[in-house]
C-alpha cells in the first residue's frame, strides 16, 4: 500500500489469459471464506467465489489491514483502509493476469467498503455490487434516531475481537486486538468527524461507477436504510 503495509489476499484465476477481476476485502478472514455453511448462516458474503470463476472471471479476496494475515492495525474504515481498496484495485488492474477491469463485490462490510472506494474513483474500478451496504454510519448503525443501537453495540465489535483469537499470537495482531470499537462509538454520540470520515453519504451523487444495489429487509436494523439512500442517490445504479 501507499505507506508500505502489506496486505494479504487470495487470487483466483481459472485461465491463462488476461480475465476481469472481482475484488473483496473485510476484516473478516479471508481463510475462512469456504468453510461450509451453518444453519444459521447460509450464505457467504462474498457470493460463491467458485460460481464467478467459472464462468470467466478472476477473483480477488483480502483482508483488510490488521486483520488475518495482513500488516498494520485495523481501524473501522479510518482513512488507511479506505486508502488500501484503492491501492489495490489500482494493483489488480496492473497485474499481467487482468485486463485492467476491476469490479467490487460483496454483502455487509465487503458492501460499505465499495462505497468508500467508488467515492475515491479509482480508474480501474469499472463497477461495484453492494449488498446491503450502509452509507451513514450514524444513521444506519450505530445510532438510529439518535438512540443508541443495542444490536450493533452488543454483537459486532465482540465477533470481530472474537476473530483476532483464531489466529497465533504475533506482534501483527496485538494492536488490533486492543482496539476497543464499542469505547469509539460510545464516547462519539453524535454524528461527528469520527462518523462522516467512515460515511460516504455526502459523497454518493459523485460516485459514477456502474452500481448495483442490493437490499434485504433482514437488514433493517443495520444496512437497508443505507441500501435505499445509496440507491436514491447515485446517478448510475439499477
């Protein structure tokens, strides 16, 4: 990346020629992407990587900074994670494996960060695929109304600590493991700096790429709201 931390990512390619790329990035391991499915959680967030590429594309998953196997210190979409998807798009596209196309895809966080990313226009970002994506951190998540959300405080910062504990112990993860999110969102109560550097509200009428919204109801307390924003206000969605 621009500061010199590596990341870490998987490559699937199924040809010898130059193919397009999808492109998915969470903190969430990209080691684990294919374990199989439980009963309470049927699906993957990153699509069935198998599916696209066998129908002609290649795929590209990572882990975002101070997560899995990557370098440097996670921090919830700061300005270095942002920074690291355009980094890497502009990557994909410059490998001899790519044509110079790169789309983005994914659910949950692999969707909020395709919305950082398109606001930043990368060149070689043709599209992206959100799937129940959130714009408004604030709004959408951590505070409806301005009432603090019980579902996001008391779950998700706890599975991402959970999932640091999975990994051996390494210098490499020792920050992140003591990164306290629910301190952050607890001691920011209204929509500051903290939260609109970690939005892209304000930014979606730039955003130009090709997009693809997806929304579940399932998602109302987190991400359907941000969802139909994203899809009202960007000026090439479907």
């Amino acid at each position: 990346m621009r500061d010199g931390t590596h990341i870490a990512l998987d490559i699937y390619h199924p040809a010898e020629e130059a193919l397009s790329a999808l492109y998915a990035v969470a903190p969430y391991l990209k080691d684990e992407a294919e374990l199989p499915a439980v009963p309470t959680f049927r699906w993957r967030e990153t699509g069935p990587i198998e599916w696209y590429v066998e129908r002609g594309h290649a795929y590209v998953l990572a882990d975002t900074r101070g997560s899995g196997n990557s370098e440097g210190s996670w921090r919830f979409f700061d300005q270095h994670e942002q920074h690291d998807t355009y980094d890497t798009i502009e990557w994909i596209a410059d490998q001899s494996w790519c044509t110079g196309k790169v789309g983005m895809i994914g659910e949950s966080y692999y969707a909020i960060i395709q919305w950082l990313a398109a606001a930043q226009d990368p060149p070689h970002l043709e599209c992206i695929a959100p799937f129940d994506g959130l714009v408004d951190l604030y709004r959408d998540a951590v505070y409806h109304g301005g009432i603090m959300s019980s579902n996001f405080i008391a779950t998700w910062p706890f599975t991402r600590r959970a999932n640091h504990l999975l990994d051996q112990p390494e210098p490499l993860n020792a920050e992140s493991m003591e990164y306290d999110l629910m301190n952050e969102v607890l001691t920011h109560r209204i929509d500051d700096a903290w939260y609109r550097r970690r939005s892209v509200v304000s930014q979606l009428e730039q955003i130009c790429v090709p997009t693809y919204s997806i929304g579940t109801w399932e998602g109302l307390e987190c991400c359907f709201r941000g969802t139909t924003a994203g899809s009202r206000a960007t000026r090439t969605v479907s």
